[in-house]
C-alpha cells in the first residue's frame, strides 16, 4: 500500500510553506502523486516530494512548469519569487548596500520573509489560505475565458484575390517572417507546423492568381522564401515529406524568379535534410548543387553551403574531406558582410556558423577518434551567441556539447551541461532536439557508476515521455 504523506508544517520557514502550496495545487489534481508530477514536469519522482517537504530547493523554471502542468494561474510562480527570489540576488543586494541607496528605490528593513525587517504587512505574515487567495487574485485564472478556436481555425480558407497586389506580396513576407521566428523559438510542431501547412496550402494557391508582369519575380520570391521556412518547420516536427514538398516548391519559384541566393538556400535545406536521415551521399550532391556559380552567392550564403558540405562529410566520417570543408566554410565567412546579405540571412550569424560546422566536427570526434576540443569550442561559441529567439539551435547546441564531453571528456561537466539543455529543449517541440537527447542518455548510460548521471537520464526519459 502506498506510504501516507508527511504531515507538513507550512509555518516553520517560508521554504516549508512553498512546499506546503504546492502539494495544496497537486492535490486540486484528483489522484495526482508526487510521482507521477515528476515527469510531467521533466524532474525525477522524488524531487517533487522534497520539495512539498522543504528539503528541496525549487527552481524559478520549475515553478513555472508546475504552474502550467496545475493550472494554477501562476500562483506557484508568484510565490516562488516571495521564497527564493532574494536569496538569488543577496549578492546585488550587498553590493548595492556596499554603494549606498541607489536614487528610485525604495528602502525596507531587515525582516524573515525577504531577510529584511518591515513594519508592511507582507504575505508571509498571513495564514495558508489567505496567502492562496492573494496569490491568485492578480491570476489570469481570473480573467474570463475566450473562444481562442475561432482565432487559429477559421471556417473556411481565406478567399484568393482577383489580382495579385502588393499587399499579397507584404503578406506573403510577413507570415513567413513569423513562421521562421516560431520555429527557431519553438520547434516545428504543434500548432506552428499547422499554421505553415496552412500558408503553404495559401501561398500555391496565390501563384494562379491573375500577377502582373513585374510583380510575378517577386510573388515567386517570397513564395520560394515562405516554402523554405515551411519545409524547414516540417523537418524539425519529422514530417520528411511535407518538408520535400515545400522545399520542391521552393525550388522551383526560385529557379522560375531567377533568385540564385533562395535557390541556394533551398538546396542547403535539402542537404541537412538528406544527411540527418542517413543518406550524406545525397545530402552532400544537394550542397554542390546549391554552390553551382557560386560567384553569384554572398559569402555568407557561400559559408552556410560549405558548412552543408562539411556536415555530409562528417557523417561519412570523411576526415580530410570535412576539415577542408570546414575550412572553406570559415574561409567565406571571415569575408561575411551582413550588408550584401538579403535580410533572411541575418539568423547566420558567428553563433550560427559554429554551430553548424560544429556538427560536422562533432562526428568526427566521436566515430574517427579526432581531437574533440574543436568541435567543444565550437558548440560552446555557439551556446554563448545564441539569444532566446534561438532558443532551439542553443539548446541543440548545448545538447550536443554534452554529449561530447559525455564521451570524450569529464562525465560531471558533460552532466551540468546537459542539465542546462533541457532547460531549453524541454520547451521545443522538435523531433531533432528530442533525437539529440536520446543520445546524450546514450552515452550518459556509460556512467552507470554515477548516480548524477542516472539523475540526468531519468530526467531525459520524463523530458521525452510529455
């Protein structure tokens, strides 16, 4: 039979009432053990009991996932910046004392709750119950709810204009723009792989429309543009096909427009594709192709080609052929100059480009014995350039870095590293950053002997079971 829970005592220290609140929210989940909240929330089974005891320090990000998994409407969130908040900034908190007041704040004494003194009555101060209700009552549960179905589905496809204008064009431009930037912060699946399927279904549609002759390169463009984005959403959620469809539009408006740096762009998407799903013999005619008059391409769209080439090499474990390629791709991006690049090609940047010949490296070290620091380093500039409008490549990069230290370096790093990544990874939908997991529990299942491993595969396993 299952053990009774420890009785607790929310009022011995306000980490005791955190936990106290949260098993208050597991328990509104009718038949919801501590265990089972675990995976839900990519922890281990016990973590989630040491905190309801006080013995466990929650973290701000878990706070927040436990907010969604209870539908709290943000309580747990709210209260755990009242707990743990100032002890993150104790340190701030002394330097700024060390300077003095600093102009527009606003000075309170010493005191439990937040280590400050205060004549204000606070939320620690109040009972259980009344702390609930004024945690809640500034809740989003609060607000009524709307029909959001009739937002993202409407009842019928927008109706195709007589004549294409430059506002099909503008729209055109606008939704792929957001489709690329949903996808790099979001992964491909889910309701962001409908919404591009939708566009996609759109933007056909719109090539059989009436165009007027000097609009028609243009409408082609950014069709070409929107099925890039498309296909590429379609690659990350593991939908290959739709992915090759999307890229085959877009390979063929910008063959028909004449845009040699789309044309490129598609082939450099048809190559990563190929080679992820085994074939970097394909994968690597597809970068030829994408560099045919290469003299055409900024050296920016150059180095994003070579570094194709290099991840097709790496995965045949090709050595001389990936460092050379590797070295042209470095080669063409010293001479980058984000001015002679179409706008689309801003996401290539240095953290980028390490990023992808990082890849390439990363093979080599693992299946061809080759030195793994320039792929480590690589990763690691790549960790540190990405901003979290890129929270996908981060986190695949940071995941890889684990693994790579996991294999060929010090397991304790490789496991801290990795728990950062699922920081990231864990809020994607994406099939190759769930794939990249798999492996990183892999090569953590070396390290049978540490029980820090162990804790980082069962993270994975509850991270991969939502």
């Amino acid at each position: 039979m299952p053990q009774p829970e420890k009785v607790l005592t929310p009022d011995a220290s306000p980490q005791e009432w955190f936990g106290a609140e949260l098993r208050y929210w597991r328990k509104r989940k009718p038949g919801l053990r501590a265990a089972q909240l675990g995976p839900l929330v990519q922890v281990s089974p016990d973590v989630i009991s040491k905190i309801e005891k006080g013995t466990y320090r929650c973290r701000r990000d878990l706070a927040e996932r436990l907010d969604v998994v209870l539908e709290t409407g943000g309580v747990l969130t709210r209260a755990w910046g009242m707990v743990f908040g100032d002890a993150d900034k104790k340190r701030s908190d002394a330097d700024s004392a060390r300077r003095g007041p600093v102009e527009g704040t606003i000075q309170v004494r010493e005191g439990r709750m937040l280590g400050r003194d205060t004549s204000a009555q606070l939320p620690e101060s109040l009972l259980p119950m009344e702390r609930r209700a004024f945690l809640a009552a500034t809740s989003l549960a609060a607000i009524a709810p709307i029909d959001l179905a009739r937002l993202v589905a409407p009842p019928a496809p927008p109706e195709l204009p007589k004549r294409i204008r430059p506002t099909e064009l503008d729209q055109l431009r606008l939704v792929a723009d957001s489709i690329h930037r949903w996808d790099n912060a979001q992964g491909g699946g889910g309701l962001v792989g409908d919404f591009a399927s939708r566009s996609m279904e759109w933007a056909v549609r719109l090539l059989s429309v009436d165009c007027p002759e000097q609009l028609r390169p243009e409408l082609l463009g950014h069709v070409a543009r929107l099925g890039i984005v498309v296909g590429a959403t379609h690659f990350d959620a593991y939908a290959h096909d739709d992915a090759r469809v999307a890229f085959k539009v877009a390979s063929e408006c910008a063959e028909e427009a004449g845009d040699w740096w789309l044309r490129a762009k598609t082939y450099s998407f048809l190559s990563r594709q190929a080679t992820w799903l085994g074939d970097p013999d394909e994968g690597l005619t597809y970068a030829e192709k994408g560099l045919v008059r290469s003299d055409r391409l900024t050296p920016t769209i150059q180095a994003m080609m070579h570094s194709a080439r290099a991840r097709a090499f790496g995965k045949m474990h090709d050595v001389q052929g990936t460092l050379a390629a590797v070295g042209t791709a470095d080669d063409a991006f010293a001479r980058s100059n984000p001015a002679e690049d179409p706008p689309w090609m801003r996401y290539y940047d240095d953290a980028q480009h390490h990023g992808d010949t990082a890849h390439a490296l990363f093979d080599l070290s693992v299946h061809a014995d080759q030195d793994p620091g320039r792929a480590a380093q690589r990763f690691a500039s790549a960790v540190n350039g990405h901003s979290d409008d890129y929270a996908r490549s981060r986190g695949i990069s940071r995941t890889k870095l684990a693994s790579l230290v996991m294999a060929k370096g010090d397991p304790m790093q490789a496991i801290s590293i990795g728990h950062k990544a699922l920081d990231d990874v864990g809020r994607l939908t994406s099939q190759r950053a769930a794939d990249d997991l798999r492996e990183l529990r892999r090569f953590a299942g070396q390290h049978r002997n540490l029980e820090e491993a162990a804790h980082l595969r069962q993270r994975i396993t509850a991270t991969l079971q939502v």
